[in-house]
C-alpha cells in the first residue's frame, strides 16, 4: 500500500502545480491576482476528483469523503468568486503587488500562489490517505461522527456567511458590527466550521497507522484560521475601521461558539 500512498500523493501534487500556475498565468492577464481566494475552494475539488479516480478504496468511505469535500469546496468557490465579482480585486493582493521586491509576477507566483498550492495539498492529505485503502469495509461509527462533524462544519460555515452578506446588504448597517446569529456566538463562525469540517473529514480517513497522518491537514488548517491567514490578520483591520469592534472582541469568542461573557 506504500506505493500506492505515495502514487496518490505524488499525482495529486502534480495536479495542483499545473493547476496554481494556471491560476498564476490568468492573474497575470487580468492584473489581480485576488480571485486565488475562489480557487481555493475549486483546488479541493479537483483534489477530491483526482484522487478518487485513481484509487480503490472502501466505496462508502470514499462516496462519504469526495462528497462532503466536492459540496465544501464547490460553495466555498463559488461563494468567494461571488465575492469577487461584486467588490473587485482585494486590497491586500494589490498592496503586496505594489510592495513586491524585483518582477511582481514571480513574487505573487511563489509568495501566493504556489504557496497556497502547497497548503491546499497538505490540507487535503485527510482525502487523498482516505481514499486509497478499501478496509474497512463499509461505513464505521466513527466515521459517522466524522461525517456529523462535517456536515455541522458546513452549516456554521454557509450559514454564517448568509447572515454576513445579509448584514453587509443593509446599507443601515455600514461601519457597524454583526454581533446576531451565530455572530454572537463566535466571531468567525465560517472559520469554525471551516475547521471542524476537515476535522470531520479526517475522522472519516482515519482507518490504520498510514492513514493517521491525515491529522496534519485539520492541523494546518486550524493554525493558518487562528494564528496567520485568518483572524489576525482581518481582525487588525476590523480593530480600525469597525466601531464597537472591541468591545465585541472581548465578549465574544473568537473561535469556539459559546455563550457571550457578561460585562
């Protein structure tokens, strides 16, 4: 099964190289690379498809993990693509085109895009390990919870999102902050659910020694969402422009739902 491992691994880096400089060459037509964001969710996808074409794995196991992984990553795409269409290219991507040290295009293509390539592939391992041995047979209980993880992951993620646009669409509500809905709960309840979604996956994966590697990928996910790419980063921004941010900082927990603290 070593070999078999390392085929899958070996392929579906392969795929996602071609795929983010493909990505890479339509920035640079277009001049913003920020609709990377939307590939993203498209990457998993390809990912989920690939891997399951060229592995024999349980056929429960693996209906279970493409399923859940395509319905992720084709709302989340598709979500962001939205996104993009309507508020343009992200200030960010530009700020780093103007910054970038020597040929702006090199740096967006290491520093961007082959970047999230490579974390898109570690992220995945939970589908790609999942997908190659055909024992067990049939689905376990623990794969249930897995696929109950998930699919609460998944809600948290898409109904928080909903509630964000709905928000953001009442002109009445420009410079204040969503603090209803889930938003109460949690001030990122689509990174949570982000999260517990490949933590359900994985527990679908998990099926022998091999395949406990898988947990690098929820790992991964969970540090960039709580340490780098994700609530950092947008909270110092929201910090500045948002009035009463802070104080719904402090009440509010930042990534596990609970109830608000009391003053």
């Amino acid at each position: 099964m070593t070999r078999e491992i390392l085929a899958t691994l070996s392929l579906c880096a392969t795929v996602v190289f071609v795929y983010m400089v493909a990505l890479w060459t339509l920035s640079i037509r277009i001049g913003d690379p920020s609709f990377v964001d939307a590939g993203w969710g498209f990457g998993f996808v390809l990912i989920a498809t690939v891997a399951f074409g060229s592995t024999d794995g349980d056929p429960a196991r693996s209906a279970a993990l493409v399923a859940i992984c395509c319905v992720w990553g084709t709302r989340l795409g598709s979500y962001l693509l939205w996104r993009w269409r309507k508020q343009g290219p992200d200030r960010r991507y530009q700020a780093m085109l103007r910054s970038a040290p020597g040929n702006p295009h090199m740096f967006t293509l290491k520093r961007v895009f082959l970047l999230q390539g490579a974390l898109m592939w570690v992220v995945s391992l939970p589908i790609q390990l999942g997908l190659v041995y055909p024992e067990p047979r049939g689905v376990t209980t623990q794969a249930i919870i897995g696929m109950v993880l998930a699919v609460i992951g998944f809600g948290f993620e898409s109904i928080g999102d909903a509630q964000l646009v709905r928000f953001k669409a009442d002109p009445n509500n420009d410079g204040l902050v969503l603090q209803s809905g889930l938003w109460r709960y949690t001030r990122h309840p689509n990174y949570f659910g982000d999260a517990l979604v490949w933590w359900g996956l994985t527990l679908v994966a998990v099926v022998n020694i091999p395949t406990a590697f898988a947990v690098v990928g929820p790992i991964l996910m969970t540090t960039l969402l709580l340490r780098y790419s994700g609530v950092p980063i947008l909270e110092r921004g929201l910090t500045r422009r948002r009035a009463g941010y802070s104080e719904y900082v402090e009440r509010t927990s930042a990534f596990m739902p609970r109830p608000p603290r009391r003053r």
